[in-house]
C-alpha cells in the first residue's frame, strides 16, 4: 500500500519533468530510440511505451516537427523543436527553475 | 528478427489504422537497434529478441499509449453528471408517485407494493439511461461546462452551519415517505400480504385513524419535499435542519396521540380474542419503533445545528 502510494506520487512528479526533458534534448534532432538513449545518459529512463506515444502527441501540439529518413540502411522519424517548441521550451524552463528554487527553499527550511 | 515481427503485428491488431503503419515502423527501428545492442552489433538470437519485447510490454498496453485518454464520462463532467442524476431520480419518483395517486384518484385504481417498487425502479432505470446517454455524448463531442468558470463567490449563501447529508439515510427516507404516501391515500394495496386472509379476515385502521388523514398526508409530504430537496443540495442547512426538528416533533406527537387512542385496528372475521390483541400489540410496536426513529432523527438534527458528534466530520462551521 504504501509502495502503491509512493510510486503514484513519483509517477506524477516525473510526468511534466520528462515533458520538458524531452523537450530540451530535441534541441537537437533524435529519433526514437536515440532520444532514449540520449534520456537515459542523463539519468532519466523512460518507458519506450510512454516515450514514444509522447513525443507523438508533441508533435500533434506543434512543438516539434518530424521527418523520416534512411539511416544505418533503417528508415526512422527524426524529431526535432519546432519554433513553438523552442519557444515553449525557453518559457518552460524559466518556470522550472522557479518551481526548483521554491521547492528547494521550501525543503530546507522544513529539515 | 522473427519474435519482433510477430509482436509488432501484435501491436498493430490494436493500433488506429490511420497510425499503424507510422508507429510500426518507428517501434520496429527501436526494438531491432535494441535487440543488436544487446547482441552486440550481431544478428540478435531468439533469447535477446524476447528480453527486448518483455522490456517493451504487452501488445495492447503499448498500443494502448497512442491513444487519447478516453471516457465515458471523464472527471470534469462527471460530478454534474452525478447531481443530474440524483434530481432525476427524485423528480422521477415524485411523477412516478404522483401518476400512482393520480390514477387512484381518477380510477380508484391502486397497485401493489412491489408493482410500485417495480414500476419505479424500470423508471430510475430509463432516466439513468438517458442521462447517461446525455453525458456520454457530451463527453464524446468534448463539451466543456461554462458554468464552472462563471461561477463567483458571490452566488453562495452564507449559513452559519452545513453539514453533508448521509445518502443511505436520505434515500431510506424518501422510499419510506413515498410508499407511506401512497398506502395511506389507498393507491397502494397491501391486502394481499395476508396469505389466505381474502375474505375470511379483514384487518383494516380503526375510526381512530380517521381525523389523522390530512395531518399525515401534510407531515409526511413535506418530509417528502424537504428530504428530496436536502438530497438534492447535499447539505444540511440551518433552515432545514429546523424545518427537520419541528417536523420530527409533529411526528412524535402524532405517535403519542395514536398510541393513547386504543383499539388501533378494526379487525373483523374467524380470529379469536388473543390472536386481535397481538395484531394490536404489533401495530402499538411499529408506531413506537417508528416514533423511536423519528426520535433519532431530531436528535441528530440537534447535533448537527449544534455542530456536535454527528456534524464533526462533515461540517464547515462558518464565522
């Protein structure tokens, strides 16, 4: 039970992190599996089955634009920041770390 | 890579046709490239194409991530849908209970006690259909409730107490209101409740009874109305919580009167003397057993007003 609760409470605070994780590795192009990759060289493993339907639905909402093409004799959609995106991902970021810095001072000063 | 062909397939038999192709192809690229890693840049074995399905999950879980959160009725409309709901049952119980009595008016015709509860339930069934209907289209065409944002502090009434009803005490309240209603205006016949009694035994209210028919059918009809109105807001209020108090104490006095005034009963038929006196002690049972609720009833009105152990846990005390 408390297990359950835990791993509810850190799903819901890594679900908008890994939102802008990924926004913030697609400043370069990836596709798929190398953003994973990528993801998971910075410490964040993500699921294939949540990273991949997300990067989607990014893309439906404009911030990011994709394109296939033939590398390593395989075709793959490489994903990158649209404008929006970039734009998106600026604002995004200032909130973060906003939100990082109240959370943080919040912490302390409760230890 | 035979193991990830199938269970790209797999994939697929889930995916929206307009997709699949796309997301297939994408999956593929992923899962072959984590197979070869695994292998180390060689042809993958059988073993290794496994792990990097297991990894990956079930067929219908992964396709399942494509899709939009779907619902039938999805959390922002679902609490309006729950209040729809609660007034349609109970408008729908009052029509019901209103046609029942009209009919008996026009017709002299009544029913039976479980003809009423199976009319009334087919009833509660079609308008929770219909309702659900309603709500499960909105949610499909994505409605969204304006009401929610123009809704302002100032469109609340302050009271000084409110306290959240109990739903099992108020639906066991208003099924027992309603069918008192009607048994008492005769559209509901309880006659056959005696087996083999048709014609040799008949058991019917005393003349004492008689001056109580107005003051009854007024007592329990706005215990009806002010039960479905709480059960409709949700929330006792000061006013109601009043209201509930001096109805209750209507009651008892009632209760009292009746149970000063004996015989209870006009029993006519082949029963002997001791068999009329337990029927009469039975009927003096039930008005104290339901005077015993009523009782309880304005005591926990009290307390709620009160703000005591009844309110505590679901009261706001306001200033």
């Amino acid at each position: 039970m408390e297990r359950d609760v835990h791993e509810k409470l850190q799903l819901e605070i890594r679900r908008g992190a890994i939102v802008l994780a990924v926004l913030g590795q697609l400043r370069k192009e990836h596709y798929g599996y190398s953003l994973r990759r990528a993801l998971a060289e910075h410490g964040i493993h993500v699921e294939e089955g949540t990273l991949y339907p997300l990067v989607r639905r990014l893309e439906t909402q404009g911030l990011l634009t994709s394109e296939w093409r033939e590398d390593a004799k395989r075709k793959k959609r490489f994903y990158a920041l649209s404008a929006l995106g970039q734009e998106t991902l600026s604002k995004l970021t200032e909130e973060w770390l906003q939100l990082n810095h109240c959370i943080e001072s919040l912490l302390k000063e409760n230890v | 890579m035979l193991w990830i062909k199938s269970y790209l397939s797999e994939v697929g038999r889930y995916l929206p046709p307009s997709q699949r192709e796309d997301i297939l192809t994408e999956l593929e690229t992923s899962l072959s490239e984590q197979a070869q890693d695994l292998a180390n840049g060689q042809a993958p074995t059988d073993k290794q194409q496994q792990q990097v399905i297991d990894r990956m999950g079930h067929p219908m879980k992964v396709a399942s991530g494509y899709d939009k959160p779907r619902y039938l009725i999805g959390p922002e409309l679902f609490p309006t849908y729950l209040q729809v709901l609660k007034i349609a049952f109970v408008v729908v119980a009052l029509i019901q209970c209103a046609i029942q009595l009209s009919f008996f008016v026009l017709t002299g015709w009544s029913t039976s006690f479980f003809g009423l509860f199976k009319g009334l339930l087919d009833t509660l069934l079609w308008a929770s259909v219909v309702v659900t209907i309603i709500f499960f289209t909105a949610e499909y065409f994505g409605e969204r409730l304006n009401f929610y944002d123009s809704w302002r502090a100032s469109s609340l009434k302050p009271h000084r107490t409110s306290s959240a009803i109990s739903y099992s005490d108020m639906i066991t309240n208003l099924v027992s209101e309603g069918v008192f209603l009607l048994w008492w205006n005769s559209a509901l016949s309880v006659q056959n409740w005696i087996p083999g009694a048709d014609g040799v035994l008949t058991v019917a209210l005393s003349d004492t009874w008689a001056p109580l028919f107005w003051p009854l059918n007024l007592l329990f009809g706005a215990w009806f109305l002010l039960h479905a109105g709480v059960f409709i807001r949700g929330l006792w209020h000061n006013a109601t919580l009043w209201l509930e108090i001096g109805l209750g104490l209507a009651g008892l006095a009632i209760a009292a009167w009746l149970l000063l005034q004996p015989p209870l009963l006009q029993i006519s038929g082949a029963l002997s003397e001791h068999a009329t006196i337990h029927l009469e002690r039975i009927v003096f049972t039930v008005i104290v057993v339901v005077a015993g609720f009523i009782a309880w009833d304005v005591y926990v009105a009290a307390k709620r007003l009160r703000g005591g152990r009844y309110a505590e846990d679901s009261a706001i005390a306001l200033p």
